[in-house]
C-alpha cells in the first residue's frame, strides 16, 4: 500500500508542477503551479491547522517538536500529525488496527509506531472494524467479543497496555510533549487514567468527543473534566474535537 500510494503522490506532484497557468474561471486565473508548494491540511476538518496555532513558539524555534498520537489511523491520509512531521517533528503513533503499521514505517521512518490497545485495564481487548458506510471506516475495542453486532467484521484479541508504558518506554529522556492527539472512539477516559501525568503531561491536547457533549458546559463530559482536574485549560472546540493548553504551556 505505501508503495502504491507514494507512486500516486509522485505522479500528482509531476502534473501538477508541469501544468502551468492552465485554470481559469471569469476573470481569475490560476497558476496551477502554486499548489506543488501550498500549505495542505492533512486532517480530516483541519485540525492540524487548529494544533499549529498553538504551536507556534515552537515552529519559530527552528527546533523539531515531539507529539503523541494516540489513535493514529493512517499515517497522511485524515492524519493530525502528518502536517508535523513534514516540518522536520517526530512523535509516538499508537493505534489498535496493525492495519497501517508498514506504511508508517514506509512514509515516516522517524516515527515509533506502537500497535497496542492503551487502557487501564491490564488484560487482553478485542478490537472490530465496522463494515464500511458511505467509504468510511471505524473501529472499536472491547472488553469482550460478544460485544460487537453484525456491522463489524469479526474482531480480533489485542494486547493492552497503559499509557503510561508507552511513553516510558519511547519518549526520550528530558523530551517535551509539545501536543497529544488522541481519537479512540469512546475510549479515551481509560487511556487517560493510564497515563503517568506526573512525569508525562503534554503542553497542548486535542481529544475527541462523542455524543453529548455541549460545548457551553464542557466540564459536564468525563474526558474534559478529567483533564481540567489536571490543570487543562479548556480552548475550543470544533468537528467533534476539544483542545486544552496545559499549565505548561506559554501563548504562541
């Protein structure tokens, strides 16, 4: 798949620089050229646009950043960190699916890929993608595999670990988690729990909420109220995503 995908990428990138002035409508014309340097949005309603920012100091730095993303599906497409890594960052990209495991290593070759279920519950999970609905794809864990109807493919037994385990085991000495992303669907309080937030609280997070939130009483849902019990700073948010700057984090 990378490799079919790179080939893609490749061949776009050469029309689109060998196209010139070659688009117009009324009276606007376009260099068609352009778009080989444009600044793209990899995420899937920007929120990549949203994440740098709040991570300018660091961008201005010159500096490479560090991020986690937690629930990292692929490793461009839909991708909140792909837009870091192009900038010259690297991170950890955890997910449950081993489905995209090759082509991270493939396309982001700076990046440590961890295939794991991250909870609190320190036991095997099982894990189901849903059959596919308009071309889209989600997937789920489990504490059982009965708990998965006929919408999803059959799951599958995955190994569970703590958050906290991962990014012992990866993160550099003295490393700054500048942000975390995380999307577990419906998942995201026990990976929260597992997590060391003495030794591990990263400046910027950006975290999916499910059903009922309501972003005039943000505190109301577990996950925000967890984080801001830790010192989180609610932000905003946007296409089903909040984001909250730590006590550790300066204004860009």
């Amino acid at each position: 798949m990378a490799d079919d995908f790179r080939a893609k990428y490749d061949e776009l990138k050469g029309i689109i620089k060998g196209l010139g002035t070659a688009f117009r409508y009324a009276n606007l014309q376009i260099d068609l050229r352009s778009l080989y340097s444009v600044n793209l949005a990899y995420s899937s309603s920007g929120e990549d646009l949203w994440l740098r920012q709040f991570m300018k100091s660091v961008l201005r730095s010159g500096q490479p950043g560090f991020y986690v993303d937690l629930g990292c599906n692929e490793p461009i497409i839909t991708s909140n960190t792909y837009l870091f890594y192009s900038y010259g960052w690297r991170g950890i990209c955890i997910d449950v699916s081993p489905q995209f495991a090759d082509d991270f290593k493939a396309l982001r070759p700076r990046d440590v890929v961890v295939h794991a279920a991250i909870s609190d519950q320190n036991r095997p999970l099982y894990f189901a993608t849903q059959r596919a609905v308009a071309g889209h794809k989600t997937g789920r864990v489990t504490s059982s595999p009965d708990d998965f109807d006929l919408t999803y493919f059959p799951s599958i037994e995955v190994k569970s670990r703590t958050l906290a385990d991962v990014l012992r085991a990866h993160v550099p000495a003295g490393q700054v988690i500048d942000f975390m992303s995380i999307d577990l669907e419906d998942s995201e309080l026990p990976a929260l729990r597992s997590n060391d937030w003495a030794a591990y609280k990263p400046r910027v997070i950006l975290i999916e909420c499910g059903t009922g939130f309501d972003p005039l009483a943000p505190l109301n849902f577990p996950t925000i109220k967890f984080l801001a019990d830790l010192g989180y700073k609610y932000e905003g948010y946007s296409c089903n995503n909040v984001l909250l700057t730590g006590p550790n984090f300066a204004s860009p």
